[in-house]
C-alpha cells in the first residue's frame, strides 16, 4: 500500500526534491535540526490572579503576554501552541471574563489553539470574534480548521486536536443520537497524522483526553507530541512513550512551558529539553495590555453597578443580617478579637486592590453578597462589609433580636464547613482549620 501510494507522488517528488535541491544550495539558512516550542492549555478562565495568597499568586494574561514577549525576543521563531480550554462559565460573570481573556490571548499571537468544550459555552461565534487559530480535527463542518502547519527554518509542525465526544455538553444532557457537530469517528485524523509523519512533519496531537485513554484510541506511532488532559496546576515533567512526548500543561495559567527538541530527518523527537516558567509577582504586566486591562475593569464595574441598582429595587422588607455592631452589644469579646483579626478588614483589602467592585471577588470579602439582604455595595449595605460573624455563623438579626433565644443560622455547622466557604484551594491554598482557627479563635476550648 506504501509503495502504491510511492508511485502514485512519485512524479510529485521529482519536483519537489529538485527545489530542494535547489533550496539547500541557496543562501538561505539551512534547514534546522532545532525547534522551540512554548506550550498552554487550560487557562479555565483565570484572565489574572485574584492574589488572595502568596502560594496563589502566579499567572494573568498580563504577565503571560510579557514573558512571551521576552521568550520571543530571545528566539523569534518559537512556536506558541495551547491545548485550549480557555474559557469557563460558572457564573455570571464569566462571560464578561471570557470576552476579555479572548482579546487577550489574541495579543499573545498563539500559532495554534485546540478547542476544548469549555470553549463552546458560548457559542461558536463567541469565539469566532476573535482572529484566533482553532483547530478541531474531529468536528464534521468547516467550522474549524483541521489541522494548522506551523513552519519554522524549514521544519513543520502540523497541530491536531481532538475534542472527545464523550465530554460533550449535548450528548450529556439528552442521551440520545441527535446530530451533534462532533465526529467520534478518528480513521480521518489517524490518517492525517500517518500523512503527516510521510511528509517528514512533527505531528503534535492535543486532546482533554489523559494518556491512557489517549493511548487507547490513538496508536502513538505517528504522533512526535502528545498534549493531554491537564489536571493540575503544575505541569507534569515530559515523558517519552515510545517515540512520542507527552506533554501535560498545568491548569490556570499560573505557568507556562518551553520545550526545546533536536529532531531528525523524519521530524521525530531525538533529544529535548523541558523548561517550567512560573509567572510569580515578579514578573511584570505587560505594557502593551494596559489599555486591554482598564477596558476590562470598566466593564466589570459597568456590569456590578447595574446589577446593585436592580438589587436595590429589588430589594425589600428587613434583611436576615443584623451586622457586626448588633452583635457587639451583647458578644463584646468576641467582638473586640474579631475588629483585629484579617476577617475585618476584608473589605478594606479589596479597595487597597482596587477590586471593590468586582463581583468575582466581593463575594467571599463581604456578608451575604448575592443573597437576600446581603451585602449590595458600600452605600446601601456598609454594615454587612468586611468578613462578619454573620459570615460564618449565617443570618443572625432573629437570635439578635431575640436577646439570644433564637439561634444563629448556622448553629450546627461544624467549622470546617464555616471556613470552606471562602478558604477554597485557589485562594487559600495552605489553609488548614487547626492552623488558622487560633488566630481568630474566639471560644474557650473547654476540653
Ligand atoms: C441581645 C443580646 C445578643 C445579641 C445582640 C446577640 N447575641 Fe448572640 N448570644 C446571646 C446569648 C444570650 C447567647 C447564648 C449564650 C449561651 O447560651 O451561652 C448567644 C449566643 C450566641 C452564639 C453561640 C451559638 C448559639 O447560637 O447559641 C453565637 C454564635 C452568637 N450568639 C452569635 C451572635 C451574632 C453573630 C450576633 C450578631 C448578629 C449576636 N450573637 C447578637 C445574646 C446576643
Ligand atoms: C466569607 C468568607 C470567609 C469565611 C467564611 C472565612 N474566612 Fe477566613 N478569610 C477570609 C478572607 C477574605 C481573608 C483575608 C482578609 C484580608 O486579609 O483582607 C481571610 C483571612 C483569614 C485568616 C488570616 C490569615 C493569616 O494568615 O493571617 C485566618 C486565620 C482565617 N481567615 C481563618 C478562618 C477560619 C478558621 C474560618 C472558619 C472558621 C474562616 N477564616 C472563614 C474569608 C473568609
Ligand atoms: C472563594 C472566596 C474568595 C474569593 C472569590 C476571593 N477571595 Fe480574596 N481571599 C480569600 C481568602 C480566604 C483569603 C485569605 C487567604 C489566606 O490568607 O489563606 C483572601 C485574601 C485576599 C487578599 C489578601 C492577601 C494578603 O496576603 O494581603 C487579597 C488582596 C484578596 N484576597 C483579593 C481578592 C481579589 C482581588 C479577588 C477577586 C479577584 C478575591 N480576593 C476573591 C477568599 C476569596
Ligand atoms: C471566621 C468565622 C467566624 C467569625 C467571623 C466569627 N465567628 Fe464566632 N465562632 C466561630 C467558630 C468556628 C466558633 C466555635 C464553634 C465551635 O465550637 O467549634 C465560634 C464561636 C462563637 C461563639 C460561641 C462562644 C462560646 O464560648 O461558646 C460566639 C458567641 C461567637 N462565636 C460570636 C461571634 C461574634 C459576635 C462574631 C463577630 C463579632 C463572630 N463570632 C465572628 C466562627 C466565627
């Protein structure tokens, strides 16, 4: 079958192999053995670090696009790729976000994108907006590319993507066969890859898939890089299977990856070399974002001044939330400790950060924000800022007004369920109820 289809280019080559001929003795550079290649994926909506904590606070389209930029002063042909998942949308906001992280990725100048179906929360066109290389290779309209070819000095990179049917929000929720975009069906790519790998390209596959899976449904022999699911924030050191690399980029931004490879004759991979950046607050934001940035606050803040108008309309008869100097009459203690502790100054922090109007963060820095008669904004509702009792042991005006006969909201909730409200791994990584609790601690443990 090889031979058959030798036969049937062979009239193709002659051509090919006498410009070559022709390209090797010219004065341009020789065709290298060297490639760099600068990797993401699962950005997960993360536009900029909330920088909640110092173990936390890596990442931001800012501070990516300024160490791209320095990566490319130092080698103007590296290859930038991600496996995709940009987008998130869990709530409300996220839309907003997902616009802004698109325009901004778009000024990261990605050579090739996989999607992922994140992704397509929005729509097609969402992501259509911007001018951004997206590739699926299963997908059965011309919607996306196929695959992208990236060359560099001579070498090709042919970027492939798969967007596993399984995980697809459609086939989830209704189970049965409607016509999906999707195609389960891999004899085309396998196919384009073994074509690659004829042409003497390096084949990269990026896939949500992870390396068993990936394994199973993909043999590896025509595929030089494999990107797979990323499940971390860190990403995982390369390993090699076989003859392929398989690459695992670290979720939420908060690093990036260089890969350096020597590749031979059939642009398989001989040797490499595996770089972690992370983007700590040492590296600064980029410059070339600052109008891109302001434009994305002006808008969250737009968006929150509307929703506390209609909050405010909306809002009627008493609120469940008595605020803190309520409870100071009667807990004079416990108040006093909490007035010193970080909890009371939360609200203070957000405007220190200049984020006092950012839903995203208000909510875990305020009481009962989104709830209710919750915290609506510093004019209306300046007695539920800050991290309050109320906080943690829920509504309390009824236990307040009933001269502590009622009790609190939350009276059977254990602590470690009070904390994990706001104590999440991504803005408090290191937190731990027996090492944070005696710093606020307020009971006599009666043991
Ligand atoms: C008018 C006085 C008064 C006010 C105001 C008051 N409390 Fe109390 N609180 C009490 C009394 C009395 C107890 C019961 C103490 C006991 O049984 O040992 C109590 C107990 C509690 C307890 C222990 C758990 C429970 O439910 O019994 C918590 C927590 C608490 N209060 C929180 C609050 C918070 C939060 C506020 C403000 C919103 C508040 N209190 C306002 C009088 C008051
Ligand atoms: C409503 C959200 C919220 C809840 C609930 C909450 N926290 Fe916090 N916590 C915060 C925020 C926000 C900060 C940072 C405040 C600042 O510095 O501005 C913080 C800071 C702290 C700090 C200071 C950290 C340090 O290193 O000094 C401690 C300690 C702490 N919390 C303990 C707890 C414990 C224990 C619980 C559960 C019993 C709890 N928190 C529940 C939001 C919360
Ligand atoms: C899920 C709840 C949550 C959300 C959402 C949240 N924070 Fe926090 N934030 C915390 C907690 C908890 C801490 C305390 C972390 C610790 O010390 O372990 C904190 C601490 C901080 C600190 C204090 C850092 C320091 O060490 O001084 C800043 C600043 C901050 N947050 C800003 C933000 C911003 C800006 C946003 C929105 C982009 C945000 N937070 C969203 C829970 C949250
Ligand atoms: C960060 C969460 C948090 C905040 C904020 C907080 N508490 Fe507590 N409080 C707790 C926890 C946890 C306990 C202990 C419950 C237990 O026994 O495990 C507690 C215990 C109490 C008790 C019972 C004390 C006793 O000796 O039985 C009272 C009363 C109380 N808190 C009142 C307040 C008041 C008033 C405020 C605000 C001024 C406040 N708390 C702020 C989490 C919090």
């Amino acid at each position: 079958m090889k031979k058959t289809f030798l036969a049937i280019i062979s009239g193709l080559c002659c051509i090919f192999l006498f410009s070559g001929m022709a390209y090797a003795t010219s004065k341009h550079p020789a065709k290298n053995d060297t490639l760099t290649l600068v990797y993401t994926g699962n950005l997960d909506g993360e536009l900029e670090p909330c920088g909640c904590s110092l173990e936390g606070d890596f990442g931001g389209i800012r501070r990516q696009a300024t160490m791209i930029d320095r990566l490319r002063k130092k080698k103007p042909h590296l290859v930038l790729i991600s496996s995709g998942g940009f987008l998130r949308s869990e709530s409300i906001h996220d839309r907003l976000t997902g616009e802004y992280i698109l325009k901004g990725i778009n000024a990261l100048k990605y050579d090739a994108i996989g999607v992922q179906w994140a992704d397509l929360a929005y729509g097609m066109n969402f992501i259509k907006n911007d001018n951004l290389s997206w590739v699926v290779s299963n997908w059965n309209d011309a919607s996306f590319e196929e695959a992208r070819r990236i060359t560099r000095h001579g070498r090709t990179i042919a970027f492939f993507n798969w967007i596993d049917p399984r995980e697809s929000p459609q086939r989830q929720m209704q189970a049965s066969k409607t016509m999906t975009a999707e195609s389960d069906d891999s004899t085309a790519l396998l196919q384009a890859l073994q074509h690659a790998k004829q042409e003497g390209t390096t084949t990269v596959l990026a896939t949500t898939l992870k390396l068993e899976d990936a394994q199973q449904r993909f043999p590896l022999e025509h595929i030089d890089i494999l990107l797979v699911r990323s499940a971390y924030e860190k990403y995982a050191e390369p390993r090699k299977v076989k003859n392929t690399l398989v690459l695992q980029p670290g979720s939420r931004g908060m690093r990036m990856a260089e890969l350096d490879v020597v590749l031979d004759s059939s642009g398989a991979i001989t040797s490499w070399q595996h770089r972690i950046i992370p983007l700590s607050k040492t590296i600064p934001d980029a410059k070339r974002l600052v109008t891109w940035y302001k434009q994305y606050n002006a808008r969250v803040k737009q968006d929150y001044e509307a929703s506390v108008q209609f909050a405010k309309a909306a809002q009627s008869g008493a609120s469940p939330y008595a605020g803190e100097q309520i409870c100071a009459s009667c807990h004079t203690t416990e108040h006093k400790i909490w007035r010193a502790s970080r909890h009371g100054h939360a609200y203070d922090t957000l405007r220190r950060v200049n984020k006092a109007f950012d839903p995203n963060c208000i909510v875990c820095h305020t009481v009962g924000f989104n709830k209710p008669g919750g915290f609506i904004d510093n004019d209306t509702t300046s007695h539920l800022s800050n991290v309050q009792c109320e906080s943690c042991h829920g509504a309390a005006q009824a236990h307040a007004t009933s001269g502590g006969a009622q009790s609190v909201a939350n009276a059977d909730w254990p602590r470690e369920k009070m904390c994990a409200q706001c104590h999440t791994q991504a803005h408090s990584p290191s937190f731990k109820v027996d090492a944070y609790w005696p710093k606020i601690q307020h009971k006599r443990e009666a043991k």
